[in-house]
C-alpha cells in the first residue's frame, strides 16, 4: 500500500463509516485482536485508473455488521427486508465512497480517475490482505480495508 493511500485511507475510512452507516470505528492497534483463520468475512473490491495512480481497493466485512449497515444506510430498522437484500450493495457503496474520497485526499482534486464497480472480492486473498491492511473495529467487530497500487 503506497503510502499516500494508506494515510487517506485512515483518514477516510472511519469518516465515512460515522457519516454515511452511523458507525463509529476505531484502528485495531492490537494485531492479537484480529480474527483469526476462522474469520469468515464477506469482501468487495473495485479498482480505479487514472495518470496519477491506479490500483484496487478490498474492503473485508465480519457477516454481523452487514444488516446493520444495511439498515443504517438505508433508513429501515434491521429487520426490514431489504436491509437483508442490500448487505452487499451496501458494502459496495461504502468502499466507493471510501475509496473516492481517498483518491482526493491523497492526490487533490485535480487528477481524474476512473472508478470500478464495487464486486465481490475472491476469498483467496483474505490471508495476504490480513497482513498488509488497515484494520478497523467497527461497533466492536473487525473491518478490514486493503489497497493495492499499481503506480
């Protein structure tokens, strides 16, 4: 992770989660919280391109939080059927945010990108981005973000 992206994306991300699912989060400083091989997480990924850098993004969710941030994006109590349905979308929809706001803060608003769409990550690179992501508890739960640079 370039180091541009990894100071955004710890500005970013804990913003984003307060101002658009109600979260409040916190770093996971200590490594011998974080899940371990157990950890069965949904994950969604996008990539961006553009002349001042290009890579992709993975955002790594624990199952629990997804309801919830579901029905804090979209207004409805839990229960509510489509916060059932949207989970994923929801996902999705944060990690476009995140990573749009990490691109401005870390190269300004002056290049243009051009951003992915939010899809489901590939469970096999759980393992390495555990080692090399930002690792966030979100109403007290593990939220993982991942980012790649290609330039």
């Amino acid at each position: 992770m370039s180091d541009e992206m990894r100071e955004a994306l710890e500005a970013v991300s804990q913003r984003i989660l307060e101002e658009a699912a109600f979260f409040f989060s916190d770093p996971m400083t200590d490594s011998a919280k974080r899940p371990n091989e157990d950890w069965d997480p949904v994950g969604i990924e996008m990539s961006w391109e553009g002349d001042a850098s290009s890579g992709t993004i993975r955002v790594w969710s624990d199952t629990a939080l997804l309801v919830v941030l579901a029905a804090n994006m979209l207004g409805v109590e839990e229960d509510n059927p489509k916060a059932h349905t949207q989970q994923r979308d929801a996902l999705g929809e944060v990690l476009n945010m995140v990573l749009g706001n990490c691109l401005t803060e870390a190269w300004g608003p002056g290049p243009v990108f051009q951003l992915g769409i939010p899809h489901p990550a590939d469970q096999a690179n759980l393992a390495d981005d555990s080692n090399g992501g930002f690792w966030l508890v979100a109403e007290g739960l593990p939220m993982l973000f991942w980012v790649g640079s290609g330039s």
